[in-house]
C-alpha cells in the first residue's frame, strides 16, 4: 500500500475547485472522464483544521470501479475458470436420476444468489464441479459478479505461495481478495491437507462469509466427520444454506452406452 505522501506526489498538479459535495478536486482545461475528481483518481475533503477527516485523501468512485474492475479480471484468471467455460447448465444432464434436485437448486441459486449458501454434498463423478462451475459461469456471464473458483486444496496452496512474513502485502491483498469476491465456489471441501494453518486459514474465509451472508457454493465427496466442525457448523446453518445430497451413480465408470453419452456433457 503507498504512502499518502507518495499518492499526493503522483497526483497532477492543477488548480483546485470545488465540487458539489464540497471536496476539494483537481481541475483540467481538457475533456475529463470523471466530472466529481477531474480524472485524479483522488479526493482531498474540504474540511476545517482540526476535523477528523482535515488533509485526508478519499478514492474517487470512478477509481473504485477500475480497482473493483481489476480485481474481478484478477480474480477470473486466479480461477482458471477460462478452462472451465464449457461447465454451463446447458452442458448438464439434469435428467440422470440422482441429480435432479441438485441441478435445479442450482440454477436456482444462480439466477439469486444473494444471501444465500448451496452446498452440494455426494460421491465422485455425480456432478458437484460440473453445478459448481455453472453457477459460476452463469454469474459471470449473466449477473456480472466477481467471482472465483477453486479446489479447496489448490486455493490453500495458492495462499501458501503468496505467503511470505517479509512481503505481506501480496497474501494479505489476496487473501482479502477471496474472503470478499461476490460469489465464492469451493470445490473439494474435506480433500486439503488438514495442517493448523490450513484450517485456521480455511475457517476464516468461511466465516467472514457466514457473518456477511456472502453468497457461496461448496462441495464435497467426503463425511462430514472429516470436515471441522466449526467450519461444519457454519456451513450447514439451514437459515442460510441449501444442502442437497447427490445420490447418483459415478458417471466415469464404463457401462450402459447412453449413459456414457450424458456423462460426455457433463464434464
């Protein structure tokens, strides 16, 4: 993070005026983009010695929405979710018995997401990724929400190499980066490599999202005795959480032809 005076340096040197909510903004004789900063990026309030908020600088909303701008693009590569673009509800055999009701309370939770959790729970190959990544692909494409999509493993490891007691900034930027994206999918719940940091670090994503009531979707194929029960307990609040049981065969197994043919769509 820059230093104050460090910003102040970078800032245009321009005449001051005032702006309707009286702040104090840099003016240009050229065309600006932003009428509130005069396309500085910065605010400087307008307020009397001795305020609280005397000689503070504020980020202008035009700079707000690059940064939130940024950190989405950040957040979609960090996701591989590129990898991932064929996923769709579409793509998905919604008729296999044993995935009815996990396809449609997923695209249930895609088109509202808001304030709500879905936890899909079962055994390998009967979906839960392929529900994951469409509903975060139809938040993407379809709400415009900042997303990211994860194994829990890999997400931990991610965060194990940014991690660094001689450079935190760029764990600590990360790590706020996911505990607050829009919509967080955790795929694999229960697979990591349960070491105390892992967990320390696992729980509190979970519940700063829990408190916030960020929208989430995890999945898991493990028992839910080898998942921690604080992180349990949050996750199977049912004021907050849609829990769905998948009970289906695994579809990667060799066996009926057609079978085999909408296991093909369903990733």
């Amino acid at each position: 993070m820059k230093r104050i005076g460090h910003v102040l340096k970078e800032l245009p040197i321009r005449p001051p005026i005032s702006s309707p909510s009286g702040s104090i903004v840099i003016s240009n004789r050229d065309a600006v983009k932003c009428p509130i900063c005069q396309d500085a990026g910065y605010l400087r309030g307008d307020f009397p010695v001795g305020h609280p908020m005397f000689g503070q600088i504020t980020i202008c909303t035009c700079r707000q929405q690059e940064l939130q701008s940024a950190n989405a693009d950040k957040l979609h590569r960090l996701s591989n979710l590129d990898t991932l673009a064929h996923l769709t509800f579409d793509s998905f055999d919604g008729d296999v018995p044993g995935v009815e009701e996990a396809y449609s309370k997923a695209l249930e939770f895609a088109e509202n997401p808001s304030h709500h959790w879905l936890f899909l729970q079962g055994p390998v190959g009967v979906g839960k990724t392929h529900l994951a990544a469409a509903v975060a692909n139809y938040a993407i494409t379809y709400q415009r929400v900042s997303t990211y999509f994860d194994e829990v493993p890999d997400l931990l490891d991610h965060l194990r190499a940014t991690f660094d007691p001689n450079l935190p900034a760029s764990y600590d930027e990360r790590f706020q980066l996911i505990r607050d994206v829009g919509l967080l999918v955790l795929d694999d719940l229960g697979t990591e490599n349960a070491t105390p940091w892992a967990k320390e670090k696992l729980y509190q994503i979970i519940n700063h999202r829990y408190m916030e009531q960020l929208p989430t979707v995890i999945t898991s194929n493990v028992d839910h005795r080898k998942v921690e029960d604080r992180i349990l307990s949050r996750i199977l609040d049912h004021r907050l959480t849609q829990y769905v049981q998948m009970d289906a065969e695994d579809f990667r197994r060799p066996g009926d032809p057609r079978q085999m043919k909408r296991s093909s769509r369903r990733g």
